[in-house]
C-alpha cells in the first residue's frame, strides 16, 4: 500500500467534529490552568507545616504565627538562638508572609473547588488535562531549575518583590533572627519542594487520567 492510498483511506473529519475536537482540546487546556495553582499551593502548604520545619529543625516560632497560634506580642517578646529578638522589620515581614501564605493557600483552595465543579459538568479528559499540565508544570520548573542554579538570589529576589511590598523583606544590619533561622539554604530547600510537589501532583494526575483511559479503551 503506498503513502497515497493510506492518505485516501484515513477517515476524514466533517467540521463539526473538528469543532468538537477543538472544544475538548480547549476544554482541556483550561482544565490544566484551573489545576496548575493547587499543584503550587499544594507545596506552599507543605513548606508552612510542621513536618517540614521538624524535618530541617527550624524554630517554628514564624510558622505558629502565621497560623495564629502565637500573637505578634508573643513575637516582640519572644528571645530567639538565646540572645536576639525579632527586629520591628522582621515582625513587620512575617506580618506579610501571614497574609500572602492565606492568600495562597485560599487561592489554591478556591482554584481547587472550581476544578472540581468543571470536572463534573465538563468532564475533560484527565489524560490529555494531565499532558498538558505536565507540559506547564515542566517548563516552570526548568526555567526557575535554570535560574536558580545560575543565580538563586536573582530568583529569590524576584519573587519576594513580586510577593511582598518593596522594601520589607530586605532587612537593617541589626537584625540578625531572620537570616539565621530561615538562609538561603532553607530557602532553597523551600524553592525545591514547592516545585518537586506540583511536579508529584502533575505526574499523579497522569496516571489516574492513563489508567481512566486503558480502561475506556478496554470496554
């Protein structure tokens, strides 16, 4: 059978179910961007719990109170590594981190919920919602891999004025608590689990959405 006659035999689509191919593609590709935040909250969540701050022996003095289970009055007198106390512009930065960790993880809550509405009135495929994810999840997290290894403070930096005021997260000399308890090193670590984690959530959604369609294929 030559080139040709397999081009005449190949079924040729009518232009409604291109149109209906179009659809289930676009319907698809929002599915993914509905889904992309959650992937990243998911790992935010993961950095701002107890487990992490146990796993690397970090003080969880911040993390109590970004979920309110120490006051900033518990801050001002709180006497960290036995000697310093939280400098007014480190508490002024943890107030910010407070209110952009719950606008995160709400964000990421919310964007959740919504995905779960149009997966039961839409219902793409989860399969090809998967690809498509795993694509943007993946290009995210070779760039930033990139940057990071070339220059982590440029990325830190970039980030940390994208998400907080201009000016507060860059502290005076005296101020020692911020930069002992939480360095680069942590923040590295962070950076790393926060993409590892939509990467693990991309690549679990994958193969639930593979094995809905060898299913669907079986049947």
């Amino acid at each position: 059978m030559t080139l040709k006659n397999m081009k005449q035999e190949a079924p040729q689509l009518t232009p409604q179910q291109i149109d209906e191919k179009k659809s289930q593609i676009a319907n698809e590709l929002l599915f993914s961007f509905w889904l992309l935040p959650l992937g990243f909250a998911l790992g935010i969540a993961l950095c701002f719990s107890p487990i992490f701050f146990f796993m690397l022996n970090i003080d969880p003095i911040a993390l109590n109170y970004v979920y309110g289970i120490i006051t900033e009055a518990d801050l001002k007198e709180a006497v960290l590594l036995n000697k310093w106390h939280f400098a007014p512009e480190e508490i002024a930065h943890l107030q910010d981190v407070k209110r952009v960790v719950s606008a995160l993880l709400s964000t990421g809550a919310i964007m959740g919920f919504f995905a779960l509405i149009w997966y039961k009135l839409r219902k793409p495929n989860l399969y090809y919602t998967a690809i498509h994810l795993n694509g943007l999840i993946a290009a995210l997290v070779l760039v930033h891999g990139i940057v990071a290894v070339v220059n982590f403070k440029f990325l830190s930096d970039m980030w940390h004025g994208f998400l907080f005021p201009a000016g507060s997260w860059s502290f005076p000399k005296h101020s020692y608590v911020m930069t002992h308890l939480y360095p680069f090193s942590v923040m590295k670590i962070g950076a790393t689990v926060i993409l590892a984690s939509a990467a693990l959530f991309a690549i679990s959604l994958f193969i639930i959405g593979y094995q809905q369609e060898k299913k669907k294929k079986k049947a």
